[in-house]
C-alpha cells in the first residue's frame, strides 16, 4: 500500500517503478543525511518540515514543496506531527523534470495531484498513471519558486553556535553581541557570512528569523506566541517583517493556497 507507517522501514530504490507514492503521518522524526537514486517531489499538507541540502537549509510549511533531484544528498527532519506527502521520479523515465533543488509554491490542483499520486498503488497501471502525470510535470513546471533556501556557513568557528541555532536552543543576536560570543571580531563574523553565504549577517539574520517564524505559525503558534519566541518588540513590529519579506501577512502566508 501507498500509506506507510512511521515506523516501518522503506527504502525507494528496492523498487523499480518510473513513479512511487507514498504517505504517513510522522511525528517527531530525523531522516538523517541521505540521498535517492529516483527524484523526490516532498510536500505536507499538514505540519511543518525542516529540510538540509549540502551547507543549506529550508523550511518547508503546508503551501510549499521542496523538489529534491536524484543524488542530492538530504535530511528530513519534523518536530511535531507531519502528514508526510513523498512522490518519487526513475529520471530515466523522466528526463526532462528539474535537475535543479528548489521550494515550489502549492496551488490547488497541485496539491491535488500530489496527493493522488502519493496514495497510488505501486502496482498501478503505467498507462493509468500518464495523464496525471503530464499534468504534473506542467504545474511544477509553472509553479513560482519560494526564497526559502538558506545557505548555512562553514567556518569552524561558527560550528558550536550554529549547532545551538539548529537546535532550537538560542535566536541568532545582533552582531555585536554575537561576535562577542564567538569570539571574533564584527569585520571577521561579517566578511565570513558574505564569502560563505553570499549576503551579509544582518540579512542572514532575517532570513534565519523568517524561517523560524514560518514552522511556529505552521505548527499553531499565534502571531504573538511567534512575534515573542523570536525577540520581536511587539505584535505589528513581527507582522511588518512578515510582510516586507514575503507580501503577506503571518495568517495569510499560512492560511491561503497560492493561485498562478
């Protein structure tokens, strides 16, 4: 069956179909560092995903989708109940799909698809699974990309701090008080972050909190709860931010499905 258990051990490249659909609902859980010989299309209607790519993160909330192609090494990682969505791509069959990582918003009908496909029986006749599928290849061929790819640095020095950041277990602080922290100087946290991740800390900084802002809201926190948790001074101060960076507000961006 397409719906799989936490619990259960699975492995896409056992099996050798041009496509594979799978669905479970997972609670806290870390895929580890790993990679698919098949193309993955990786989408949760509810809940909220974290995901890594190579000196890279992305978050990944119910109106998006991360396209991860064959042979990228990836790690999966949900703090709270997701229903995990996965379908996966033999590029043999298909060649002609996105060769390149990317977040994809989420309309209606690709929403549908995805979840169609997903609960497919893997026995499935190939000439029944070819209108859905062109019709697929179209959406994500259309479907606007996301700026939700967070590039992460590399600098030892960083490795201990970045570490506490990924786990939840501190916000990243302005500057001058990071680099105390760290133990380095402004001019060198700064020129780290520019080679590195190619924008400066204080954008980085944003981008990191727009992340963070992105998996409470999906998880259920209130605008307050959120604009709190990050440091933010008040309640329209955070929905500001929101909307400069993404054109909507906190409910909005969570709430209502992207149409194009």
């Amino acid at each position: 069956m397409a719906f799989i258990k936490q619990e259960n051990r699975f492995d896409v490249d056992t099996l050798d179909l041009p496509v594979v659909g799978i669905a479970a609902d997972v609670g806290r859980h870390d895929s580890g560092m790993h990679s698919h010989q098949m193309a993955q299309l990786l989408y949760a209607p509810l809940g909220c995903m974290n995901i890594t790519l190579d000196n890279t993160q992305c978050i990944l909330p119910p109106t998006k989708a991360a396209w991860i192609p064959a042979g990228v090494e990836h790690c999966v990682q949900m703090r709270n109940v997701v229903a995990y969505r996965s379908v996966y791509f033999d590029i043999r069959a298909f060649p002609d799909l996105s060769q390149g990582v990317k977040i994809i918003s989420v309309n209606a009908l690709l929403q549908a698809l995805i979840e169609r496909m997903a609960m497919w029986e893997w026995d499935k006749p190939i000439k029944e699974q070819t209108a859905a599928m062109a019709l697929l290849a179209e959406e994500l061929e259309a479907a606007p990309e996301e700026p939700l790819l967070l590039p992460l640095p590399t600098d030892p020095r960083l490795k201990s701090w970045l570490s506490a950041l990924r786990s939840g277990e501190e916000l990243p602080l302005a500057l001058k008080i990071m680099a105390k922290e760290i133990g380095a100087s402004e001019k060198t946290i700064s020129r780290i972050f520019s080679k590195q991740t190619g924008m400066p800390y204080q954008a980085w900084r944003q981008q990191w909190r727009l992340h963070g802002a992105i998996e409470r809201l999906a998880l259920g926190g209130s605008v307050s709860e959120v604009a709190f948790s990050l440091g933010f001074s008040s309640d329209s101060a955070f929905i500001s931010f929101f909307k400069q960076h993404l054109g909507n507000t906190p409910s909005q961006y969570i709430k209502v499905k992207t149409a194009y």
